[in-house]
C-alpha cells in the first residue's frame, strides 16, 4: 500500500490504525504527482505532513491546520500551517480567504460531533468540483466520551445527507432541499468520504426511455409489498387482507405519505436541540 509506504518513510511521529491506509489508497491515490491543495486538520507532530509530501510528490500544495502554535515550526519545511478552531466558522471564513478553494479536505482533528459538523458545513462551499472532503476517526460517533452513540452524531448526520442526496430523485425533489455540493457519500470503517460536483448535482432526476422493443409484460413488483408488511409487521392474521387485488400498490400510496411524519416522529430530544444541522 503506497500511504502505508509512506507513512513509515516519514521522519516524524504519526498515529494511525491499520484499516486507514486501503482507504487512502483508494481515496487519495488519483492525487499523486499531480499539482492540487491538500488540506489536513490536526498535524501537530507533523509525520503526516511528510507522509503526503512523499505520497503526492511536490507539486502537490499542502496545508496543515492545528490549534497548537508549536506546529507553525513545519513551514521551515515548505508546508503552510494555519493555527486555529475548526469549530470556530470565524476561523474557516478567514481560512478560505486567505488560501481559496481547495481540492481535498482531510479532518483528523478533535472528532467532536460539532467540530466535524462544523468543518463540514464551513469548507463545502470552497472545495472545488472532482475534489473530496474526508471526515476520518468517524468510529467517535460510537463512543460515550465524544457523546455517542447519538442520534445527532457525525454519521447520522452523514447519513442524514445520503437522505438529501436520494430525494433529489423526480418524485421526491420538491420535498426536501439537499446540499448542492454533494454529490455522493462513501462509508468506510472509521471514514466517511463526500465527493464534490455541482455539475452532476444539478442534473435534473426525470424518467428516460429508449426506442427499443416492448413487451406485454406483467408488472410483479408489488407481488410481496414491502409496504404492506411494513404496516402490518408481518402479522399472519392480514394473510387474507394482502390477497385483495390493488392493495398493494395502495399501502405503498399511503406510506409515501406517511413516512415523512413517521421519520420526524423518530426524533429525539437532542435531535431537535441540533436540528439546524440535519437538514432532512
């Protein structure tokens, strides 16, 4: 693995888990040799700088943000350093005006559910199209000491954006508004990874048919509803209820327009205390 490779190369202390380097491998590698802006947030011993300096070769611009002073000793080394809160959106508006937009955002910072949120929410707007935001250590949302497990953790909120990204789909896009930078979500084991296009973000969801042959085909699709047995939770004694012709496609009816009061319902009390962060 090339970034395990490297992080062993590099001359400074750095901590990782051994599950980390095939997702950089399969996130970052495309990266290598090329001329972009890589932006890590906690790099106070600096062995990941040198890690990326080695993985992506120097062309690549690479920026290192951190609350400790002491780390503004890397910029001997060619790096930039920025030192500041990544829960603070004071901190971010300063930061993107001074370095402009980016191509790939690492936070391996303080794993907090706000300062996750936080950074995410600041740097979507200055990430270029093609480019990544990667919310590494993601296992905190699990944790009792970061506040987990949490209906308001980082992965329900990143889950809560895989949401918008599915109601942009024709039916369900006057329904909820998703983000427009997003344009897909990736889950990995302690990772989750948001790839950036506005292009294909914007591309409008509608029903497309080719020229090709037709058949008089029978639909099955609601043979086994899914919705009906939802409603009913399987119970036998509706056994006989299913078997009425057009009861399936009317459950599936009225779950559409009930699950949108029956998600809300599922929220809890911190759920609604942090609700200006989920937007669905």
């Amino acid at each position: 693995m090339k970034t395990h490779d490297a992080f062993l190369k590099s001359p400074y202390s750095s901590s990782k888990h051994s599950t980390y380097f095939p997702v950089y491998d399969r996130l970052f590698s495309r990266f290598a040799g090329t001329e972009f802006t890589f932006v890590e947030i906690g790099v106070l011993n600096g062995g990941s700088l040198f890690m990326w300096r080695d993985l992506f070769g120097d062309k690549a611009r690479i920026i290192g943000v951190e609350l400790n002073p002491e780390a503004k000793r890397w910029e001997e080394d060619g790096f930039e350093i920025f030192i500041g809160s990544q829960s603070d959106p004071a901190f971010w508006e300063d930061f993107f005006a001074k370095v402009g937009p980016v191509d790939v955002l690492l936070d391996d910072g303080g794993h907090t559910f706000e300062q996750q949120i936080i950074t995410l929410e600041s740097a979507l707007p200055h990430i270029k199209d093609g480019g990544l935001m990667v919310v590494e250590d993601t296992h905190t949302s699990y944790m009792p000491e970061f506040g987990g497990p949490s209906p308001v953790s980082f992965v329900n909120y990143a889950k809560n954006i895989a949401d918008g990204i599915n109601y942009r789909f024709g039916r369900l896009a006057k329904t909820y508004k998703s983000e427009p930078e997003i344009y897909s979500v990736q889950f990995f084991e302690s990772f989750v990874a948001f790839e950036i296009d506005r292009r294909l973000c914007g591309v409008r969801s509608e029903p497309v048919i080719n020229a090709g042959k037709t058949f008089d085909a029978k639909d099955y699709r609601y043979a086994e509803s899914a919705a009906l047995s939802v409603l009913d939770g399987g119970g036998k004694k509706y056994k006989a209820i299913k078997r009425i012709p057009g009861l399936g496609p009317l459950a599936v009816s009225v779950w559409r327009k009930i699950s949108p009061a029956v998600i809300k319902l599922a929220h809890t009390r911190r759920f609604l205390q942090l609700k200006k962060h989920f937007r669905f």
